[in-house]
C-alpha cells in the first residue's frame, strides 16, 4: 500500500532543506507534485502499481513551486542520496540533472516510445542515454468566462491586444453590475519560472524569439520583445491585479474559479478543477489558444510537461524502472488524462473518444499542444537555470515598474552573453 511524505522546502537563502523520514528498506520512493490533482492522481497510480507487484512505495510530495523542487533535487542529487528512486522532473531538466539518472531506454520496447511525441523523447536525451520517460505534456493556454463573453457579445480574442480590451471592458461592466473583485486577467506572475513560461509567451508571440536562439546565440534584446514586455506591464494595476505579481498557478486558478477573472492564462490541468461540482464556474468556462501579439503574429504556448526518471543511485533500480513504464503507459495517462485533464504524451490518446470527451479542447488545441515553444534549456545545457533566474527577474522588474522593459532587457542580454561563454 502506498502511504505519503512530505519535503518541506524552508527558507530558501541559498540550498533547500530536507524533511522527509528516509524511505524504508526495501521500499521505493518517488517525488510527485502537487499542483491541482497532481498528488492525488500520482498516489492513485503508485496504489495501483503496488497492489499488482507487492511492492511499497513512498510517496513524496515536492514544492509546487519549480525553482524550489530544482534546487532541492540539486541538493540530493549531489549527495548520492538514495532517498528517492524515481524523480518527477521538469521537462527542462534533463539537460541540468541527467548525470544522476539511469539510462531508461534498455526498459522500454521501441514501438512503446515511438507511440510518445517525438520531440520529447528527443528532448529527455541527453549523450544518446534516455534519462526520461514522458509522463505528461503541457502549453500554456487561456481560459476565458465562456458566458461573460457571450453576455457582453464578445469573441474569444485572438491578439494580446484584443484580450485586453475585452477584458477592461468586462470588468468595468461587471464591477457596475457589483462584482467589485472582478478583474480582467490573471497570469503566472511571480519570480519563478512559471513567469519565464509567461514571458517567453509574450515575447515569442511577438515575434521577438525564445530569449537564446538554436546557435546557442543571445537574442533577447530586440524590439519585438521589448514591445511584448512593455504591453504586458500596462496590464498591472488596470486589467491585472498587482496581486499578481506573487501568484503562482494555483494563486491564479484560485481567483479565475472563484469567478473573480475574466481571463486566465494557465496549464491544461485547471479544466478539471474550474468543471469541478464544487466549483462555481462550472460550465462556465472556454479554452483557447493564446492570442498572438500582432496580427502576423504566433498563437504559441510555451511547451510545458513533466517525465519521470530513475536516480542512479537507487538500490532498486529494477523496480523503479518497472514503476515508471507503468506509470507511463496508455492506460495510466488516459486515467489521468479523463480524471486531471493532464495532457497525454501518447499521440494515440488524442483520438481516444473518452479522453475527448473529459476534454473538449484536447483535439482542438492539439497543433498547439505539439508545436509549443520551448524554452532554450537544449541550447544551454547545465545553465539553463541560470539563464531562466536572470529572465524572469527582469520580466518581473518590467512587471512592477521598477525598470523599464528596454533596459531591463538590454541588461539581462549582457549578463546572458557573459554566461553563453559557458555553452558555446
């Protein structure tokens, strides 16, 4: 049977801090997340496992937020621990952390990864080993109050612009109407890297790149970036609360499904939990592909998921490669897919009429789930957190108006080409 731990992150001043009881003899570990059903949906699955092999499993949960799970896998990780078998990790990360993990390949059929989206079983490679399985993919997209929409005779915007003029104008009549707390759009804005995911939207949108292009060269300051920043900016205190700029997702789902935002941008899993019973924007509430920033602009998400890989320094190695491929499977991620809304990495499963059933939008946004913009962690290796952290606190500093986006962005460019020293 499987039972539950928690990581408790602390105050992070430079290393996270461990508080888990370490795993069992004989017993496997592995890290989940818990952002929206996460936990709930891992622990139903490693159940599930456990019940058909005989094996305990511990389940662990990690900080929601994706800087800190890093720096505590970091932490671990450099240690040799074998505290935990099999690690959720961020599709980001392989490049950063594959030295500690297993080559997964050997476990696996070929047609059972050929049957995974292409780009990311090349994106979990890392010197020709698989250090990843795909679990489940992500893009960022925006959630729209379907019925506020169609009561004040709008569309589902298609330009950053158009959003932002639908949503001044909803807002405004709504607070008339005595919805005071209505706001107009609520985003990933805190310093983290949920707010590189949000910026390299905007940017990308625009037209301005993906911060560092596939030569491995530092693009960031151009002018279609700088507009990007600097239209988002204007957001803040008239359509965005400046609240935002300490939300996460889940501090952003929390106001969009209580029915205080007309707009949100956020990752599929809200769908399940904004159609909830509980929820009180239940059938309330459309899905649609991020707006372009200009009319030959890209509708583009940033491409998102986690994988799970094998530490290396597991002593049940054997196990917790079986776990994953169950956990992996065409089974599994369709369970999780109609239960969570976690977007399959499976192709097949987006032809699967339950999975489309529970989820609409999964065939209609399937290009954007697919051709997602990557973040440069391909292109900058182990520095890649590096170059995120240097990203995000210079949207955020654009963001709360203490820098302008020019210069924030011609600053971060030259502490970036200082570090592309490193990859090049």
């Amino acid at each position: 049977m499987a039972t539950t731990t928690s990581l408790a992150v602390g105050a992070l001043v430079g290393a996270a801090v461990l508080a888990a009881t370490p795993a069992a003899a004989q017993q496997l570990a592995i890290s989940c997340g818990a952002v929206g059903q996460e936990l709930k949906l891992c622990r139903d699955g490693v159940a599930a496992w456990s019940a058909e092999t005989g094996v305990a499993v511990d389940v662990v949960s990690t900080p929601n937020s994706t800087s800190e799970r890093l720096a505590l896998y970091q932490q671990m990780l450099a240690s040799g621990s074998a505290d935990i078998d099999v690690y959720q990790i961020d599709v980001i990360w392989p490049g950063i952390l594959g030295a500690h993990f297993v080559d997964l390949a050997p476990a696996f059929e070929p047609a059972t990864l050929d049957g995974h989206f292409r780009t990311i079983i090349e994106n979990n490679t890392v010197d020709g080993e698989l250090k990843a399985i795909p679990w489940f993919t992500d893009a960022g997209v925006l959630y729209y109050r379907r019925d506020l929409l169609e009561a004040h005779g709008h569309e589902p915007p298609t330009t950053w612009e158009e959003m932002a003029t639908v949503a001044a104008e909803v807002q405004a009549a709504e607070r008339a109407a005595g919805n005071e707390r209505m706001t107009g759009y609520v985003f990933q804005g805190n310093a983290y890297e949920g707010l590189t995911c949000n910026a390299l939207e905007w940017i990308h949108s625009h037209g301005g790149g993906r911060i560092v292009n596939d030569a491995g060269e530092v693009t960031v300051d151009n002018p279609d970036a700088v507009a990007a920043l600097e239209e988002a900016a204007s957001w803040v205190g008239e359509i965005t609360p400046q609240g935002v700029l300490a939300y996460q997702e889940e501090e952003a789902r929390g106001v969009f499904q209580a029915g205080h935002a007309v707009f949100m941008r956020n990752w599929p899993y809200a769908w399940a939990l904004a159609n909830a019973e509980d929820s009180p924007i239940k059938g309330k509430v459309g899905v649609s592909a991020l707006p372009k920033g200009a009319e030959d602009g890209a509708r583009t998400g940033t491409l998102g998921g986690w994988n799970l890989a094998v530490s290396r320094y597991s002593d049940m190695r054997e196990e917790a490669m079986d776990l994953v491929a169950f956990l992996a499977s065409y089974e599994e991620q369709k369970r999780r897919a109609i239960e969570g809304a976690y977007n399959p990495t499976i192709a097949a499963l987006y032809e699967d009429a339950e999975v489309l059933e529970a989820n609409p939008f999964f065939g209609e946004l399937f290009d954007t789930f697919v051709n997602a913009v990557a973040r440069p962690s391909d292109v900058t290796g182990a520095r890649y957190n590096q170059v995120s952290t240097e990203f995000w606190n210079a949207t955020h500093n654009t963001l709360n108006g203490s820098m302008s986006a020019d210069r924030a962005l011609s600053q971060l460019e030259r502490k970036l080409e200082r570090l592309s020293r490193t990859w090049r």
